[in-house]
C-alpha cells in the first residue's frame, strides 16, 4: 500500500473520530508526508 492511500484512509477515519483521536492521525498523516531520511 502507497502512502497516497494510507493518508487517504487515515483522513475518513479521522471524518469518524474523537479529538483525541484526530491528533493522533494528524501526527501520523505528518510523519508520512514528510520525506524520509533513510
């Protein structure tokens, strides 16, 4: 799976989830989107 398609699937799942949750996802659609040191 690309991070073009987790990102989308993170970002339905945040249209569902508590505040807490969302920052969470946030964090997560962040660290994907940057781009990777390796």
């Amino acid at each position: 799976m690309n991070k073009d398609k987790i990102i989308q699937k993170l970002n339905i799942a945040k249209i569902g989830a508590r505040h807490e949750a969302k920052k969470l996802i946030d964090e997560v659609i962040k660290e994907l989107s940057e781009p990777q040191a390796e």
